[in-house]
C-alpha cells in the first residue's frame, strides 16, 4: 500500500482509548480574532479632531467621540445620529434628562450617564467663565451660562444670581423649581437670601420649557414685586432673563421693569 494511503487510513482509525483519561481530540485550529472595523473609523475620528481641530468635525461625530469611551465595542456613528434625531441638536441632546436619553435605541445606562457628566462639567465650566467677573461687562457669557444651564429643562426653574458692589457673583441659585408651566416665587424669601449673602444687586432667571421665552404677565408682576421688596433695603433688580430653547428675553432690553 501506498504511504499515501497509510497516511489516510491511519488518519480514519479510532484512537486507542486509556482508562480514566479522554481520548484525545485533534487540536482545533486557532482563529486569528479579525480587528472591528470601527476600530480605524474611531482611530481616523480621532486624528482628525488632532489634527483640525472641533471645528472640522460635524455634530454628530463629536458626540461619536463622546460615546466611545462608554460604547467601547459597537458602532456609536448610529447611536449619535439617533440621539440628533431625537432631540434636535447637540446642545439639546446635553440638556436632555438621563431617563429620555436611555429611552433612544441602543443608548444604555453607560452612554446617558456619561453624557449628563459631560453636560455637568459644562454648566461648571460656564459658570467658572463668569465667577467673580463684573457681570454687566460679560452679559454674552451670562446668557451662555444660563442658558445651558436651564434651556433643556423639563420644568420651570427659578434662579437668582446675587452680586456685590462690584457687580460680581457671588452666589449663583436654584430658588423654586416648579411644573412645566409655572414656578412659585416668594419675593420676601428672595430679598432674605440676598440679605444673607451681602449682595447688594440680583439678577432673576428662569425658564420656559415651551420654549417661547416671552414673558407673561405674571413674570412681569412678580418681577415688579421683588424690585418694590428689594429697593428700600438698598438691593437692585439688574434684569429678569427668561430662558427658552432657542432664545431668551430681556425684561431691562424689552423696557418692561
């Protein structure tokens, strides 16, 4: 018989069977793990915003980039697009809460929580811009701040803003948080805490979670109230700034206080 054909039968022939030990198997080939093919789109992504820049990427690839850290193994392009489509734009997609951005497919609890963090550290960032600055002199930054602070919000918020002498912050406030609609506000609470902080101006902020910042006539009543309570105690009312998605309003600039 051939060797060739030796080598063939030898190959079909059961294996010898020793007692108390398994009969052996033939090795399985090993399979070379095939590196992901989002593995270069993120490395390209990433050289890219080295190489030029912010500004030379789209929404939707910044928030690509966010995503990689808490997505590690799947393909985040999808996840971002989904979450623009959503809510509109990147800021939006920031501003929304935890439990609507876990609600967009394939966003986990990872991914919502990180983009909250990261939405976090920009609201601290914003308001470290403005920290002890004279406020008057830095109203672009102001806005900024309060808006990506407050625009996104599901329900009203009432902030006040208190200043020194000098116009500068010193303590920037939650006062009332309330419904989709409305927020109770109590001038004489508002005159206290800026009696307590030594703050000798304020200036009001709140949202409108319509998004139309104009402001009703309550909000100008009320504002009328807490200047008539603030004035005799030497406390100025600088504005009262209404937040809204796309937009906001200036009482002072509407010369309505």
């Amino acid at each position: 018989m051939a060797a060739d054909e030796n080598d063939e039968r030898g190959f079909f022939l059961e294996q010898p069977v020793v007692l108390g030990k398994a009969p052996s198997r033939p090795a399985k080939p090993t399979r070379i793990a095939e590196k992901p093919h989002q593995a270069g789109h993120r490395d390209r992504l990433r050289q890219r915003f080295r190489g030029a820049g912010p500004a030379a990427l789209a929404d939707y690839e910044l928030l690509e980039l966010l995503l990689f850290r808490s997505i590690p193994r799947a393909d985040t392009k999808a996840r971002a697009k989904a979450l623009l489509k959503r809510f509109g734009s990147l800021a939006e997609v920031l501003g929304a809460p935890e439990h609507l951005l876990r609600e967009v497919e394939d966003v986990g609890e990872a991914a919502a929580l990180d983009l909250r963090i990261v939405a976090a550290v920009a609201q601290r960032m914003g308001r470290s811009e403005i920290k002890g600055r004279e406020l008057l002199s830095s109203w672009n930054q102001v806005i900024d701040y309060c808006r990506s602070a407050m625009a996104f919000e599901e329900r009203e918020q009432f902030r006040i803003l208190f200043l020194d002498k000098k116009n500068g912050l010193i303590a920037d406030e939650v006062q009332q948080t309330g419904t989709v609609d409305h927020t109770p506000v109590y001038p004489r609470e508002v005159v206290r805490r800026a009696l307590e902080l030594s703050a000798t101006a304020i200036i009001l902020v709140h949202n409108h979670p319509s998004g139309d910042p104009t402001p009703s006539r309550a909000d100008i009543d009320m504002t009328k109230t807490i200047i008539d309570s603030a004035k005799p105690l030497g406390i100025g009312v600088h504005d009262h700034i209404i937040i809204g998605k796309k937009g906001y309003a200036s009482m002072k600039g509407l010369l309505l206080i």
